[in-house]
C-alpha cells in the first residue's frame, strides 16, 4: 500500500495518525479549540467549514483559513465542507460548494482537502484536478448516518474512491448494532489484505463505534479523529483519550 507523506506525517505508515477537527461557529470560538488543539499535538488539524456561521462569504473563509494556517504552525491542516446530505451543518448550492474548495484549493494554506465521492461526477473530477494542479492531497470521502450498508457495498465505495485518484480515502458508517461494527471491522481488514492501494480510514459512528475509532492499526486504517473541545460526528473520543489508546495497541501490536 502506498504510503502519503503531508510534511513531516507519514498516512499509512505505524501508529493511525490522529486528526482533531475544529468546530466553532464564530471567530472566538475557533481561535479557542485550535488553542487546545496545538496542546494535544496532533498529526492535523482538520478545519470543519460547515460549522463557521459566515461560510457562505468566501472572502471571510479564505480570511479566516489565513489566520488558521499562522495559529497552527507546521501542523498538516485538512480543509472539510461537509454537505448536509452527508452530516453537514450548512446546505449549499452544488456551484457554491464546487467554487469555495477551488478557492480553498488554490488558496496555498491547506495541506488536504475532503472531497465527497457522491458530489456529481464533473465537479468532483475538476476539483480533484485543481488540487493535483496545487500540490494539494485529496482525501475522498462517504459518510452514510443512517445505516451500515452490507460488507459488499462498503468494500464498493472504498475501491471506487480509490480509482478516483484520491490519495486517502475515507468511509464512515452509523452502526445500529454489535454486529455492523464487526462488519465494518471486516471489510477494513479485507481492504487491507487485498484491495488497498491507497491509505484508507474507516470508522463506524455513535458509542457503538469505538472499536473502529481505536483499532485501525490492527486492521489498517490509517487515521482517527480526536476531539480537543468538539466532536464532529458521533461517538468520537478526545484527542488525549485516543492518543492513549492507539499508543498501547502500537506497542503491543509489534
């Protein structure tokens, strides 16, 4: 499998890699969680553009994105516009959406941009071209609330991210019981041992999920996000508590 190299972070090499997504609404209140995500020290920093109140004013987002990249230093920064359909806090005209990640895109302050597999075809195309263009890592991504789809059709959408020359791709799924998160659990360990090419990340959301979100290295995902402040989908832990966690297994998975 193909490792991804964003600075000095290696994706799909040892330990997951931990992500902490930033939340806030307002100015203030993004400018306090990168405060307590620096303290955590993560291997990024994922920007949830969704949630800031004035994302619909891209020369607010793009002001904002400016000062972001000054706070956090050298930490890799992923810029994510959740759609509604997929979790999102903001609904928004498929133009505006294919507009603000150019923008974001060519901008020269993200390290990583999330692109949805089920954007329409042609803009999903361009974008992943126009951050090929600007050295920009493309993380290709499904999130399904509702359901967990069954172990084919998990396995489908991971391997057609894959082909969409994404570099990292990403499924998250809504267990409703014990056995979708085993299921998920498998269909991880089967792209691991046959499919993958490229790093992946796999999660299965809410409190029956945890499993997913500690034991990627086990069965090859690559990364975990991590709260400092906010959770941005449900069942995430802290930072802290999963640092903890995917610190122990590594050691004792050698």
């Amino acid at each position: 499998m193909k490792r991804v190299k964003i600075k000095d972070i290696h994706i799909g090499k040892g330990m997951p890699k931990i992500i902490i997504p930033i939340m806030g609404e307002t100015l203030q209140e993004i400018n306090h969680e990168l405060s307590e995500a620096k303290q955590e020290k993560p291997d990024m920093i994922e920007w949830r553009a969704d949630a800031f109140l004035h994302v619909t004013n891209i020369e607010e987002v793009l002001r904002l994105l400016a000062e972001i990249r000054k706070l956090i230093d050298d930490i890799p920064l992923l810029y994510t516009f959740r759609t509604y359909k997929e979790g999102g806090r903001k609904e928004v005209t498929l133009n505006y959406y294919e507009e603000l990640l150019s923008q974001v895109i060519q901008s020269g302050f993200i390290d990583v941009i999330d692109v949805e597999l089920y954007i329409e075809q042609t803009i999903r195309e361009r974008l992943v071209q126009i951050a090929r263009q600007n050295n920009v890592i493309v993380l290709m991504s499904n999130h399904d609330f509702q359901t967990t789809p069954a172990n084919k059709d998990m396995l489908a959408r991971l391997i057609a991210m894959q082909e969409t020359r994404a570099d990292i791709v990403k499924l998250a799924v809504m267990p409703q019981n014990e056995e979708d998160v085993l299921r998920l659990l498998q269909v991880a360990a089967k792209m691991k041992s046959t499919y993958a090419q490229k790093p992946f990340i796999t999660i299965a959301m809410g409190p029956l999920g945890i499993l997913s979100r500690v034991g990627g290295e086990v069965v090859g995902s690559a990364a975990s996000f991590g709260s400092a402040i906010q959770a941005s989908a449900p069942g995430q832990i802290t930072a802290a508590e999963l640092r903890y966690i995917l610190q122990t297994i590594h050691r004792y998975s050698k």
